[in-house]
C-alpha cells in the first residue's frame, strides 16, 4: 500500500523521494513523448496524409479541445489525488504518442491526437498546481526555472537522438513514436509505483473557482494561450512548407531551442526571483510583439531561411519567461484556490486555441504574414497589461488597481 506523508515531514524522506524529485522526474518524462511528437509531426502529416494549412489547423484545433476541457479535472479530482492524475495522465500521453504511426489518415490522427492530447492537458493542469502546492513562494521562481531547464533537456536528448540516428539508422516514423511514448509511460508507471502520496497542507477546493480579484490573471492567461497556439501551430509548419526543413532539419532547430532553453531557464527564475514577475512578463510581451512582427516580415520582404530559424529560436525563448505568470497567481492566491483555478486557467488558455487554428488555416492559405500580425496584437495587449502587475503582488494587491482594498470575503 503506497504511504501519503504530509509535506512537512517529507524532509526526512531520500532525496530521490522527495515531492521536488518527483516534480523533476514528470518535468523529464514528459517531454519525451510530446517534444518526440511536435518534432516529427509537421513531416509526418505532410509526407503520409497530405496535409495543408486548413489540415493542420484542424488537427490542432482537436488537439486543444481537451485543454478547453481542462476544467473538467475539478470532477476528477473529487475521485483521485492530483498525483495520481498527473501520473496516469502521463502514462495516457506516452500510450497515444507510441501508436501515432498506426494512424496515417486525416481522421486515424485526430483520433490519436485527441487522445495524447488528454493526457498532456490533463498533466499540464495538475503539473502546474502540485508545482504551485509543493514549492514555498519564496524559492518558486528559482526552482521552477530548474525544472524548466530539466524538461528541456529531456527534449534536447530526444532531439538529438533523433538529429544522430533519422538518417544514419533509417528509422521509421513508427520506430520514433514507439520509443519516445514507450519510455514516457514506462517513467510515469515508474513513479506512480516508487513515490508515496505527499499532502499539502491547504486542502483543495473541490469546485471551479471564478474570483474577481483574479481578473488580470485570467485575462493574460487568455491571451497566452491564443498567441501561443499561433506560434505552435503555424510557426514551425511555415519552416516545412515554405522552406521545405526535412524531419532532421526541424529537429536540429528544436535542438538549438531546447539547448537555449535548458542554459536560460535557471537565470531566467532567478532573474523573476530577483527582479518580479511584473518586468519579466512585460520584457517576454515585448519580445514576442517584435519577434510575431518579424515573422511577418518573413512573408512581406521574403526574408531567407536564416532569418526564420533565428526568429524561432529567439521566439522560443521568450516564452520560455511564461512561468513567472504561474508564480504572479502563486502569490495572489488563496492557497485552497489552486487545483481548481489551474483547471480553469487552463479552459481559458484554451478557449482562443480550439477556435483559431482551423479559423487561421484557412487565412494561412492565403494571407499567412495576417496571421502573425493577429500575434503581435495579442502580445502587444499583454504587454500593456503586464503594467497593471505590483512590483510586489499579494492577496488584496493583486493589480496596481487593487491598491488598499480589503481582500474580498471568500
């Protein structure tokens, strides 16, 4: 029978049995499938099923639809621990991303798209909360920033192992998709079995939760998830249809990426640590308005394959600063609120992604700079809405509006 230890006395458990371990372990079996997935999926779909912009965007479309539905984890949770959520929502991930090959027909892949994509939102939800839950506000942007850096470098292993080995070996779609999801759901068995059930001391809340005083949150959650869904779905699919990148190719790049990504991540949580998430989050929407701008200019002043790569890269980084909104709701939150406010954050993050990549696609056809001038707009938004962020936010002074007002009545 597996032991549940408060989290106060987890001190005295191995290293590699503590929650943060644990929270490590997720943050690199992960990757393996998805990262494995996004790698090859812009060739697969356009060598086996003949896919176009409209495709594509349907498939992602489908593919957020369990994001939309992330709320839906509330009803769960009143049946399972958020561990054990997180773990076998893993295991669901690794399953579907090792049969994705089996499934070379527009509808075989939406089928097989929907159903990794439930385990990866329903992961991500709870990753977030347990994250939020686990880690003392005073040390989570630093240790959140590790975290990140370890998920990158589970993908940069994936990456690299694909970039050595596509060619030389002659692998196989197939072949990929089954190591990759194999060894994620292997990981993820691993760890529901070794690790005891950790409490944390603030029983959550068994509803949706809506507070008003979270209203800034809310909103930039909204608008992260539209412009990163643009990026997502129509930034690396541009590398394959107008540049025509190889499966090594694209690869090589999310290497680079996950290179940059994995030495950034630590400096950029201590840079929240230090500096606040308020100027991190308005140097991040700055970033991404010029880098959407660029991409724009790819198409309008038909810019060169360099051009583009470096802007992915660069873009990549950026949104690599989008946790310290995770650590901004870590302080303004009732700490009961979490589970349930991940859950719907990630609705809202996902209400713009089930609709624009099929709307978009069909734009994408024939306007594909408009697409990303729609990006820099949303990060130009955010940007201005940054300011609204307190240097030093709280419960009661969660936005620059909210100075003096008295914690409204849960």
């Amino acid at each position: 029978m597996i032991r549940t230890i408060p989290l106060s006395e987890t001190a005295a458990l191995p290293l590699w049995r503590r929650p943060e371990a644990l929270l490590f372990l997720m943050a690199a079996a992960m990757p393996i499938a998805f990262a494995t997935w996004s790698a090859l999926l812009n060739n697969f779909v356009i060598e086996t099923a003949g896919f176009t912009g409209v495709e594509i965007g349907w498939l992602h479309t489908v593919r957020e639809i369990p994001g939309f539905l992330a709320i839906g984890v509330i009803a769960i949770l009143l049946f399972v621990r958020e561990q054990v959520l997180a773990l076998v929502s893993l295991i669901l991930l690794g399953v579907a991303t090792a049969l994705t090959a089996w499934f070379p027909s527009f509808g075989g892949l939406l089928f097989i798209t929907l159903l990794s994509s439930i385990g990866f939102h329903y992961f991500e939800t709870v990753n977030q909360s347990l994250q939020l839950q686990w880690l003392p506000k005073a040390t989570a942007p630093r240790t959140i920033g590790w975290i990140a850096s370890v998920g990158a470098g589970a993908s940069l292993v994936a990456y690299g192992l694909i970039v050595a080995t596509w060619q030389t070996l002659g692998l196989s779609y197939d072949t990929v998709y089954l190591a990759s999801g194999g060894v994620t759901a292997a990981m993820a068995l691993a760890a529901l079995l070794l690790y005891p059930q950790f409490e944390a001391p603030h029983p959550q809340n068994k509803r949706m939760v809506l507070r008003r005083r979270y209203w800034l949150y809310y909103l930039l959650q909204f608008l992260a998830g539209a412009r990163r869904q643009i990026f997502t779905v129509f930034a690396a699919f541009m590398m394959v249809e107008k540049f025509g990148f190889q499966v090594h190719e694209v690869t090589g790049l999310f290497l680079i990426n996950f290179l940059v990504n994995m030495l950034a991540s630590p400096w950029i949580g201590r840079l929240v640590q230090r500096y606040g998430e308020r100027r991190m989050l308005m140097v991040e929407h700055a970033g991404l308005t010029a880098v959407f701008l660029a991409y724009a200019g790819i198409y309008g002043f038909d810019w060169g394959i360099a051009v583009a790569a470096t802007l992915y890269v660069i873009d990549h980084f950026f949104f690599g600063m989008a946790f310290a909104l995770k650590t901004y709701f870590q302080k303004i939150a009732d700490p009961a609120d979490i589970a349930p406010t991940a859950a719907v954050a990630f609705t809202i993050n996902h209400i713009a992604a089930v609709v624009l990549p099929a709307l978009l696609g069909y734009l994408w056809v024939t306007q594909p700079a408009s697409v990303f001038l729609l990006a820099a707009g949303m990060a130009l938004a955010s940007l201005a809405l940054s300011l609204l962020i307190p240097r030093h936010p709280e419960r009661g002074y969660e936005t620059l509006l909210a100075r003096g007002r008295p914690v409204p009545a849960e």
